[in-house]
C-alpha cells in the first residue's frame, strides 16, 4: 500500500471504505478514556447509580455530537471531541456552592451554557485567529504539542497503571502485555507490506483486544458491571431534569475555566496539523472555535461536562497512518450508540485501566515526538533554546507539584496549576514575545525524501 506525501496511509480527505471506517472510527474510541472524567465528577458530587449512568451516557452523546460537528462542518481536521479533566474541581466547587442536590447542577449548567455562548460568539468576531497568529508562530505551536505529550505521559503511566486499582504487579503485566502486542501488529505492518492495512492500521483494537483478554484471565475484568446494564436506555438527567440557573461568580468561574480549555483545544489541533502536515487557515480556526463553543453547549443541555478536542488521536493518527475525516465520522457516531447502549457504555468503562496505559504511554510519546518535528524543521536560534526549554521545566513542576502547596493557592489559579499544558502554553507564549523568536512556519525545510511524520526515508509499498 502506497503512502502519501505526508507518510500517511490514508489521508484526511482520503475515503476509507465504511465497514473499515467504522471499525477504525471504534479503535480511537476504544483509546479515549473519554469515560475517566465524567465517572470522577459522579463520584464527587455523590451521584446515585441512575444519576452516573445517565451523566455518563450524557457525555457519550456528547462526544459524538461534538466530534462529527467539529470534524465534518467546522473545524475540517480529524478531530475527535471528549470530556476534559480541566473542569472536574470547579463543578464540584460550584455544585457545591449551590445548593448541591438541591439546584447545584443547575447552576453548573446555566455557568457551562454561558461560557459555551460566548466560545461561539469568539469564533463569528473573527478575533481568534487573530490571536493565534499573533501569539502562536510555529515554535511556540511545536512547544505547545512537545508538553502535551510530556504532560499526558504521567497520567498513562501513574493513573492508569502504577496508581490504578488492583494488584500494581498484575497492572504493570497487563500494560506491558498490551504494549508489547501493539509494538507486534505495528512492527509486522512495517516489515510485511501485504499485511500492513491489517496490523499497522488496526495495531491499537488488536492491543486492546489482547490486554483485555490477558486482564480477564488475570481476573481483572469485571464482567458483572456488562452483566447488569441494559441494552438499550435514554440519558434521563439532562438540562430539562436539573433545569437552568444563572450566577454570576459561577459563570465567571467557569470563563475562567474555558480560557484554559480553549488553551488545550489549541494545543489539540495543533498536534493534529502537525501529524497531518496541513497548516490550519484563518478560516479553520475561526470555525474550530465555533464548533468548539458549539460542542460544549451540547454537553451543557444534555446535562454533563464541556467537551474538547482529545490529543490522544493525534497519537493514534501517527501510529496507525490513518487520517481520513470518515474515520473520525465514524468514532462520532460510535459515541452516540455508545451513548444510547447501556451495555457497550458498561463495557467501555469496564476495561482496565492498565490495559489503556500500556497503549496511552506510547500514544504520549508520539505526540510529544510530533511536536520535536515541528520544530526541527524550523529556521532557529539560541532562544528557541528557551523558548521549548522552559516550557517543558514548568509542565514537569505544575505535573510533581505537591497537592498541599496547589490547595494554598487562590482558586483561578488552581484551575490554571490543574493544567499543565496550560502553563506550558503560557509560558511559550511570553517567552517568545520577550525574546523575539524570529522562527516561523515559512522557515521549514523540507526534504522531499523524508517521511515528515517519522523523519525518516519514504517508504513506498506496493
């Protein structure tokens, strides 16, 4: 199979047949731990079990909405909508400081639709990419994708296996297990070209499939929790069960809090256009905020948390050279039945978490080797240095800073300590203005012969 100029497989506009497409659309599915954020905020606002189903289907729906929103009208990148970490702390804070029970969700979801409003309105004034140009040059973009990777990795590796529930020996065989099966099916779709749509391309379900297996007879897959969910259920606690209540220190909280958003989204999509090799026009970022605003204000009336654009695919877009929008179509509507099949829902979250570490390690890696490419291929000097130096310190400090001095800090800037790639993103941003870079996206240069992914020689198979 012949690779395209950008080393890809399949390319965004490329058509992959439908039945491949579904199941490719189900493997990035299968690599989002989209589910992780919407069971921790349940878990903090002691919702009942009906409740955190509903709130976890919600967000299925969510996803699905928003990414076939952002990847087929807005945004035109392969782009994938979930539940971001960033807001868990300030909806249990404003839950709580509502009411709880008693009207708390309301407010959240009135302070959410606000914000959501105001993402749209952002993207039809035409500021953002105004903003982005300004501020982004591709050094800082390089820099912004280098620390999502980095600020993604210990969360695979602490999280999802050396922190996870369980025997910490039996997590770290699972994920090892599921790695090494990853490292198999991509290492026999390089070295046998006639297999290479089969294993490279499928390399992250196969790994899912065996980790699961060897998980299950390791006794660390519970299969009680399919058992019991339905086959089919409708999200019951939405906008119109909780309703809609406006405060205003919430919905400035929560302005806050999609500033920060809008900063990882960023850092998203420029991760993607990198593995992708497109550079995103004035235009895309206008549209991607709008459908971003558009996504989270879904989220907001079917009752659950703001979405945005999950990085983790860019890595799955690296490994399996597939990029085409069908795909990412696909993973959309895979989230909605997901979100109306109780059972597949119940599956989904069933999956070990150590099985989704093996793979998310290397997926960290990728992206955070994609960013290294962008800025390889600039026309640099010594502050450059600096400028993806210093970024990367504060990424490791905001990720190993004690809990106890974050607690201390004032509440807006806890919500900023919370993510990483925030900072990260922040810091790159000042830095470059003080400094001067003079590196852009212009100064590339491309050698024809090399794979702009991997940075190594094109391989053409047949």
């Amino acid at each position: 199979m012949k690779r395209n100029q950008n080393g890809l497989l399949y390319g965004p506009e490329d058509k992959v047949p439908v039945f491949q497409s579904g199941l490719l659309g189900l493997q990035h599915v299968l690599a989002m731990d989209v589910y992780v954020p919407p069971i921790i905020i349940a878990g903090l606002l002691s919702m009942s079990l009906a409740q955190k189903t509903g709130f976890l289907q919600a967000a299925f729906l969510a996803c699905g909405i928003g990414t076939i929103l952002q990847t087929k009208y807005f945004m035109k990148l392969p782009v994938s909508q979930g539940p971001s970490f960033v807001p868990i702390g300030a909806v249990a804070g404003v839950y709580l400081a509502n009411g709880a029970s008693h009207g708390g969700m309301a407010t959240v979801l009135g302070s959410l639709i606000v914000g959501a409003i105001l993402l749209i309105l952002l993207g039809l004034s035409g500021i953002y990419q105004k903003i982005i140009n300004t501020l982004v040059p591709a050094i800082v973009g390089g820099t912004i994708i280098t620390c999502v990777g980095l600020s993604l990795l210990p969360s695979a590796l602490n999280d999802n296996i050396f922190k996870a529930a369980g025997n910490i020996n039996q997590n770290i065989e699972i994920a090892a297990i599921t790695a090494f099966a990853m490292l198999v099916a991509i290492t026999i779709g390089l070295r046998v070209p006639q297999l290479q749509r089969l294993f490279k391309v499928s390399s992250i379900i196969i790994a899912l499939v065996v980790g699961t297996i060897a998980a299950s007879m390791m006794g660390q897959f519970d299969w009680s929790v399919v058992n019991d969910a339905s086959w089919i259920s409708l999200p019951q606690f939405t906008s119109l069960h909780y309703g809609i209540h406006f405060s205003l220190p919430a919905i400035l909280t929560f302005i806050v809090i999609y500033m920060v958003l809008t900063t990882e989204t960023t850092g998203t999509w420029f991760a993607m256009s990198a593995v992708v090799d497109e550079k995103i026009s004035k235009k895309q970022w206008n549209r991607g905020i709008i459908g971003e605003g558009l996504s989270c204000l879904f989220a907001a009336l079917l009752g659950t948390t703001p979405m945005t654009g999950y990085s983790t695919n860019a890595g799955v877009v690296s490994i399996t050279g597939v990029a085409s929008r069908r795909v990412f179509v696909s993973a959309g509507l895979w989230f909605i039945v997901l979100g109306f099949c109780g059972k597949l829902s119940a599956f989904l979250s069933a999956v070990p978490a150590a099985v989704i570490g093996g793979i998310f390690s290397i997926i960290c890696v990728i992206i955070m080797l994609n960013g290294l490419n962008v800025i390889r291929n600039l026309a640099t000097d010594e502050s450059t240095i600096y400028v993806l130096g210093i970024p990367i310190v504060l990424t490791m400090a905001v990720i190993l800073l004690p809990a106890k001095v974050v607690s201390e800090t004032p509440q807006i800037i806890q919500y900023l300590l919370g993510s990483p790639i925030t900072i990260a993103a922040l810091s790159a941003i000042i830095i470059n203005l003080v400094m001067g870079n003079k590196a852009t996206s212009e100064d590339r240069v491309e050698d024809p012969k090399v794979d702009s992914i991997t940075k190594g020689p094109v391989v053409e198979t047949k």
